[in-house]
C-alpha cells in the first residue's frame, strides 16, 4: 500500500461538504472503484488535505500523470499524450478546478509533486493536442448536464414527478426525476415542453457511458434564435462579375 496526497485549494470559491465529497470522488475513482482507496488523514481547514493509500496497480497511471505534466511545465513534451487512466485524469482536474476549486496539487510517493489549475490543463491539452475531453466516464453517477428537447411530463399520486429529454443528435431518450426538494420545478418544465432544455442534476450512466437518467437541481430553457426569411440578404444568383463579388464580400465580412 501506498500513500499519495491531494491538496485542494479552493481560493477564492465558496465549497460546500458536498464540493469536497464530489471531487474526492472524481479524483480517487479514475482509476478504479473508491474501494481500492484507504483514508490516512484528512484536513478539512482550507486548503484541504487527503492523505490516501493504494496498491501500487492503482498508485502507478497517477505517478506517469504527475511526471508528464512536471515534463509539459518545464517545456517539455511527452512522447506518448494522455492515454487510459492519464486521460481520465486529466479530465478529473478539468472538471474539479472548473468548479469549486482554483487549483489541485497531486503528490505520490517518490515524485515531485506537480500543483495544477484551469490554464495549466488547457495548455496540456493544447501542448499534446488533446484539446477535448476523453469522454471516458469513470463513474456510474455524477453532477454534471445535459441538454435536449423535454417531450412530456408524468404526475402520479404518491410518485416523484418525471418528464423525459430526447438529444437532438444522439436520439438518446433520458428520464428526468424530481425530487420533493425540487418538486417547483415541474411548472419550469411545464411551460418548456416542445423546447430545448439544460437540466443539471446527477447523471446516471450505463455501462456504455450513456447517459441514462438524471435527478434534476435546476432547469434552464435554451432560447433558440431564427432569423426571419425576409430578413435573409438577397444574392443575384447570375454569373457575371457582380454576383461573384458580392459573394466575395460576404465571405470575407
């Protein structure tokens, strides 16, 4: 068993228990099931501390991240870019020091600690041309969005209100839960059925990373913008010089 620390430093954000509770969990699942992880210490003041054991199966893809991106601060590049557990650590720091917190500092035993925040992961990315998430979700539920048209919304007796939202592209359909905390939210929902929608809450995955429901915390409509046909420009669809520079103009505005 090994030891390695984490250290997250919220700066200037405000961070609930929850904030915490979700990051540690992002960061220890990557690679594995929070199982395989042994709390030593824990500090709650401000930064927060976690001290944590592992095998050293599980301590290995964390060391190679911390050496890549003590190499991609010295200016150096990596023969190999994030792959596997590297990857899906990587979005893990994007996605927690995109929320509550302002910076990370990881340390495994026997490598020099490496201290990351926002800009230090997008210039990894943009270094190692890695420039969108690995899509690689690494845990069956989790806070995050998603986005489609809401098609319908069931009320029964006794039961949590639900409505379902279909993706315009994928054609994935998602079921929608709403909790008696959140119940006010079925007049939002209401009043959105037919448009598109951003609802945030916790996603449940299947084995396939495909979102399969969500309880949502908030819904957001989409406001969708359509310019008018007649105020769409009028091009002279002629051949002759005049057409092809009028093009011309609109291309290069």
């Amino acid at each position: 068993m090994r030891t390695m620390r984490f250290k997250l430093d919220p700066g200037t954000h405000s961070v609930t228990a929850e904030d915490v509770v979700r990051a540690m969990r992002t960061l220890l699942g990557a690679a594995g099931d929070l199982r395989d992880w042994t709390i030593r210490r824990m500090s709650l003041a401000s930064p927060f501390v976690i001290e944590a054991s592992c095998r050293d199966e599980i301590q290995k893809p964390y060391a190679v991240f911390v050496k890549k991106m003590n190499a991609l601060a010295q200016g150096k590049i990596p023969r190999v870019g994030f792959i596997g557990v590297q990857a899906k650590l990587l979005d893990s720091m994007d996605f927690v020091t995109g929320g509550a917190f302002g910076s990370i500092e990881i340390a495994p035993p026997g490598n020099k600690p490496i201290t990351l925040n926002k800009n230090a992961i997008e210039q990894a990315r943009q270094t190692t041309g890695q420039l969108l998430p690995s899509l690689m979700i690494h845990a069956k539920q989790q806070m995050g969005q998603l986005r489609g048209y809401l098609e319908q919304i069931t009320v029964r007796r006794g039961q949590q209100p639900r409505f379902v939202i279909r993706d315009r592209v994928s054609g994935d359909v998602v079921a929608c839960l709403l909790s008696d905390e959140y119940a006010r939210l079925v007049d939002v929902a209401a009043k959105a059925i037919g448009k598109r929608v951003t609802i945030t809450g916790l996603v449940s995955y299947n084995d396939k990373s495909r979102p399969t429901s969500i309880k949502a915390a908030s819904i957001e409509p989409i406001e969708e913008y359509i310019i008018p046909f007649d105020s769409l420009p009028r091009v002279p669809l002629t051949n002759d010089g005049k057409s092809v520079e009028y093009i011309r103009r609109l291309r290069d505005a």
